[in-house]
C-alpha cells in the first residue's frame, strides 16, 4: 500500500493500533482530541515504521471543529484513500430508569455518529480523488446484542451500522464504505467504563472465553482496506459472543 489515511480517535486504543499496524509505507493523519502527547508517541511509532505521520487537533463533536479538520487535513493533501472514523465514546453509562437527559444523548450522538456522518460527507471529494477509496467506520458489538445501562450508545452505534449500508450504496461504485463491530476489547475503554466484575461477565459470555486486542480489530481494517470487492459489510470480531 502507498495509501493517505485519516483516522479519528488515533492517539489511543483502536485507533492509535491501526495507525501502528498501516503505517508502513502509508501516510497517517492522526486525529485526536486531548491527548497530544500520546498522539505524537503514535506519530513517533508511524515515522520508526516507515511511514510518515501528521496530527491534526479537534473535539469532533463540534461541526465547527468538524469543519476547521476538514480544511486543516484539506490544506495538507489533494486525496485521501481512507477514512477511518473510529473517534467515539460512551461519555458516560446512563440507566433509563434514571431519567432522560437530553444533553448527554446528544453528546453521545455527536461524538460517536453525527462525526462520521459529517466526515464521510465532507471529506468525499478527497475520497473520489483516492485510489480505491473507502470509509471505514467503527461501531460496537452492542449494535448486535444491546448494551444495559449504554443503550444510547448502543442506539448511535447502531445508527452508524446504517449509515454504512446506506453510504456504501449511495457512494458505489467510486467510494467503498464498511464498518468494524468489536466486541470486548482490551483497550483504555473498559478500564473506564466497565468494572473487573463486568468483564469477566463478558468473557464467561464469549465462546473463546477472552477479550480481544487493538491489533485484532487494526487488521480487520486492513483487510477491509485491501479486500477491494467489499462494500456495505460490518465485520464482526468478538470472539463469538456474537454469531450470524
């Protein structure tokens, strides 16, 4: 691969492991929010690889950051091969029985599906100029099984698992666009989000009786940037807790 790609959410977790496990011989832009430091280390990871790296700063939560990426990554190349919206979040676990907030469930929508729906529409004259073009957006096991105490995150994941059929048909047959459903991954996510208690839950609930790693679902990125007869698939890696 010779390929430009932007991934969101690129400083940790899934997202700083599919910069590592692409970058060789491929430019990465490197998104992130508030972690600076760890970004530049994953820059640092690219450029030792052989690949080369620019970070580029913004809460995609908000279009107007939305917008100034776009013109920042747009001021830095005339294509992009790939984008990988992976930036997202639960923000916070909210039981319905709690009551609703409005503010949260539109934080939790902006962040994890207004963002890449906003991307994939905003970047596509620099897709049509890519070569082989296609989007890849990240999405969750709970889009399958549901997500107690998370369902609103459940819910925009879900509601990016079809934005990616809808997109891959509607940008056929110039721009691919698939999707990524990991389950429970070893990543900063659950160490914020999920007690040792529920995890292990987790596991005794997956066939192969263990979490998965970043690594896993970077090359299952891969092979969906390589694999050129796919569009409008969600591939699910999850260990089996999840089965079609």
């Amino acid at each position: 691969m010779s390929k430009t790609i932007l991934i969101t959410g690129a400083s940790t977790g899934l997202g700083a492991a599919a910069a590592r496990d692409l970058a060789t011989g491929n430019t990465i832009l490197i998104h992130y929010n508030r972690s600076r430091e760890a970004a530049e280390g994953v820059k640092a990871d690219v450029e030792s690889a052989g690949g080369n790296a620019l970070l580029f700063q913004a809460d995609v939560g908000s279009e107007s950051q939305c917008a100034r990426l776009v013109s920042e990554v747009m001021a830095q190349t005339d294509k992009l091969d790939v984008l990988v919206n992976n930036a997202g979040g639960m923000i916070e676990r909210c039981p319905l029985n709690e009551g609703p907030n409005w503010g949260l469930i539109d934080e939790i929508f902006r962040v994890n599906t207004y963002s890449a729906i906003y991307l994939t529409s905003a970047l596509l004259p620099l897709l049509e100029a890519g070569s082989d073009p296609s989007v890849i957006n990240i999405t969750s096991i709970a889009v399958r099984t549901g997500a107690p105490t998370a369902s609103i995150y459940a819910a925009c994941k879900a509601a990016l698992d079809s934005f990616t059929r809808g997109a891959a048909r509607e940008l056929a047959p110039r721009v691919r666009v698939n999707a990524v459903a990991p389950g429970v991954i070893e990543t900063p996510f659950h160490e914020k989000y999920s007690t040792p208690e529920r995890v292990q839950t987790f596991i005794d609930a997956t066939p192969l009786k263990r979490t998965g790693t970043a690594d896993q679902i970077a090359h299952a990125v891969r092979f969906l940037i390589e694999n050129s007869f796919i569009t409008g698939e969600t591939v699910d890696v999850n260990g089996g807790m999840y089965m079609r």
